[in-house]
C-alpha cells in the first residue's frame, strides 16, 4: 500500500480509502445490509494496509455508521483514521448539529472522528451551514477534540468550489473526480486549486460508482490493442493516483476480489506513475466514451424539480448508461423505474422551465422525446 501525506496537515493516509455508501444486502436487491459480510470486507481492506474509512449519517438508510463501528472494535479503531459527514437537511442549529454528531460518535462507537465533513455542499448548501453557525459549531468541535479535521464534501459546478475553497480555512475536501470529469464539477481546475493551497484532496466515485470498471466494447479494444494490459479499474486509479495533489482515492467495495484488486493495484500508484504513452491512452478513452455519451447531461439537477415531475436527470443517466453499456443488465432496473413511475419522459409537456434553467445549455425538451423514444422502444 503506497501512503500519501496529506497536504498541509503532515500526516500520511492510505492512497485507498474505503467508502462504506456500497455495501449490499445478503441477497441482490436487499435494502438490508448483509452486517457479517461489510465487516468482514472492512477488517480484510484495514489487515490490508487501508488507513482511511469513509462513511457517512445517511448512507444505507443510517446503517453505514452502526456497521463501521462494529467492524472497528477489537483494536481496529486504533489503525484508521474515520471521516464522516454532517447533510444540511437534518441540522437547522447548534443543538441540533450537537445531537447529530453525538449520536455518530455513539454509532460509530469512538470519543472522536478525524475528518467531519459538511456533505456534498454547493454553494446554497454553504450558506445554509454558515447561516446555522456550523463553522463556529466545527470550531469548537475540534477545540473539544471530538473532530480533528473540519472539511467538506462538494457537489456543483467550479466557480462554487472555488468559492467555498476560499471562504474558510479547511482542512481537507473530498471532489467527485475520475478521467472523464476533468471538466465536470470541481474538475482539475479544482484540484489543482486546492493543491495550491496545500488543502489534501480525498477523491469519490473515482470509477463513477463503478462505471468506469466497465468498459464498452469501443474502449475495451483501446485497452487491448495497448501493450501493457490492465483492467478498466487498474486504468482508472493509475489515472487518479498520477495526480499528486490527490491524497486518498475513496473507492467502495462489495467483494473480496473488489478489496484484493485494489490493495494490489495502490501498491504502486506513486504521483507521475503514468508515462506519456499511458496518458494518450486515457484522453483517446476519454473521447471513445464521449463517443457513445447521448447527452451532456451532469447531473447537477438545476433543472429539479420539473413542474410535471419528470425525473431528468435520471432519464439522462439512464439514456447514457444504456449507449455506453448496453448489456448491463442493471439498467433492467433502472428502466423499469421509470417506466413504471409516475416521472417518465412521456410527462414532459415541453413548459421550457429545466431549459431555461440547464447550466449545460442543452435542448432537454427534444432530448427527452428522443431518449423515451429509444428507451421505450429498447424492450
Ligand atoms: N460525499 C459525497 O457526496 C459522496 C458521494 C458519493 C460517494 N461518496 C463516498 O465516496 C466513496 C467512493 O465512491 P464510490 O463508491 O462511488 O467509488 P467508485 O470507485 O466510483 O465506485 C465503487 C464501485 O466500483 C466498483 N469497483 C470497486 N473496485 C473495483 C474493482 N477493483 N474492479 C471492478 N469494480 C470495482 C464496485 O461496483 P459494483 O458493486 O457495481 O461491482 C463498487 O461498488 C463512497 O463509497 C462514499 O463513501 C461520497
């Protein structure tokens, strides 16, 4: 395991880091977490070298917490380091993010998290939390020792993390990023702002939710006709880990022969690892992908909620999911979901609101009548 240190903080983390938002049920399709198995993957990533646990109050229905502090009795909690979050629905003041944090130290069964995060805020999020006082709440936190760290997890567009970057003195932020958001959300003009400040950076959805370890058949062959031979998630974390303003890259696991992969592969992912060759390879995956992408759509869901609740973004990701991967079988799922609710593309009647909203600039209205065109006739 390669350990990186972490900016200006001067301590060294795991460059894998496990999130614990992925764990599934005993069967496909449970919403229960199968509790055995999640600890029992979080002990063999920790015996592995993983130093770094991301969790958070809302993941699995609030379970995520609970299991991780179970997984991290019998000296484990010792050899980590915790990062967890506070979500702006649930906190409207002082006494409520006192509550909030109490019970997850209470879950998580610890006097003390290292990284205490405001989650994926944008820029309306940020002033909600500095509206409530949460910077002097994080403030005194760490004075109390009851966090080490106060950060914050980002979703939205640059020019509001950059906002946010400079209105506080953080200490660490973690930034959805992987080879194909270099220009979507924080981006690498995000990274490399934050590198400047010497602010670490912890990466999420680095195989965006594990996407990226599925190749389509027009970058399969890139990577085969490739000398050295590495599979889609090899590919994408050498990307990432090549980056050295990238602390820790967050990656969360369902199996052992998920956590084996990647303790092999961040044995050696020191920062400049990829040579020239290897990052020509990744821009031309970059654009085989762009190749079979329908729309442009982020996600950023400027356009929700739409006035005949029509879900989007949803519609968009499935549209995209389903060119690039079309023999997924996941998106079965995804497709009976909006077919059989109520917010399908078929409700849209064309009021322009999302339009006039979409920060991409993109022509929802005729993309939406395309997309529940191929999608319905996709059975
Ligand atoms: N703060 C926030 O707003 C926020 C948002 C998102 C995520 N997060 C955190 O960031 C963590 C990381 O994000 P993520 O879970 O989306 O990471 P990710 O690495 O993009 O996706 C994880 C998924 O990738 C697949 N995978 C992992 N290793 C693999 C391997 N070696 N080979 C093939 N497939 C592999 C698995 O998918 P399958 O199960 O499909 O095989 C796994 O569930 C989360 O767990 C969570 O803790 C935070």
């Amino acid at each position: 395991m390669q350990y990186r240190t972490m900016g200006k903080l001067g301590i060294k983390a795991s460059a894998f880091g496990l999130g614990c938002m992925r764990f599934n049920g005993p069967a496909s399709g449970d919403s229960v977490i199968d509790e055995n198995k999640a600890i029992s993957l979080i002990r063999k990533a920790i015996d592995g070298g993983v130093t770094y646990l991301d969790t958070a109050y809302v993941y699995l229905d609030k379970t995520s917490e609970i299991v991780l502090g179970k997984a991290l009795r019998d000296g484990y909690r010792d050899r980590v380091m915790i990062a967890t979050k506070m979500p702006s629905e649930y906190v409207h003041n002082r006494e409520e993010m006192q509550a909030l944090l109490d019970s997850e130290l209470k879950k998580l069964q610890t006097d003390h998290i290292d990284f205490y995060l405001m989650h994926g805020i944008d820029l309306s999020k940020w002033e909600y939390f500095k509206s409530i006082g949460a910077r002097e709440f994080f403030d005194d936190m760490k004075k109390a020792g009851k966090i080490r760290y106060k950060c914050f997890s980002f979703h939205g567009p640059y020019d509001q993390f950059e906002a946010i970057l400079n209105d506080w003195d953080w200490d660490m932020v973690q930034i959805q990023y992987n080879y194909m958001d270099v220009d979507n959300q924080a981006g690498t003009r995000g990274l490399e702002l934050a590198g400047k400040k010497g602010i670490p950076v912890v990466i999420m959805e680095g195989l965006l939710g594990g996407r990226l370890a599925k190749a389509p058949s027009n970058v399969q062959a890139l990577y085969d006709a490739f000398p050295v031979k590495r599979s889609p998630a090899e590919w994408a974390f050498r990307w990432l880990c090549n980056h050295p303003e990238v602390s820790v890259v967050l990656s969360g696991c369902n199996e052992e022969s998920q956590i084996e992969e990647n303790l092999r592969i961040f044995d050696t992912v020191e920062p400049g690892i990829m040579t020239d060759a290897e990052c020509a390879l990744m821009d031309q995956v970059r654009s085989a992908y762009i190749s079979r992408t329908k729309i442009g759509c982020t996600g950023c869901r400027y356009c929700m909620p739409c006035p005949n609740g029509v879900n989007i973004p949803r519609i968009f990701s499935v549209w995209n999911n389903v060119s690039l991967h079309d023999t997924d079988p996941r998106h079965d799922w995804d497709l009976r979901q909006i077919r059989e609710t109520d917010s399908g593309a078929n409700k849209c009647v064309a009021c322009g609101a999302c339009e006039a909203a979409c920060p991409q600039h993109l022509s929802i209205i005729d993309s939406l009548k395309q997309a529940w065109h191929e999608l319905a006739a996709n059975d």
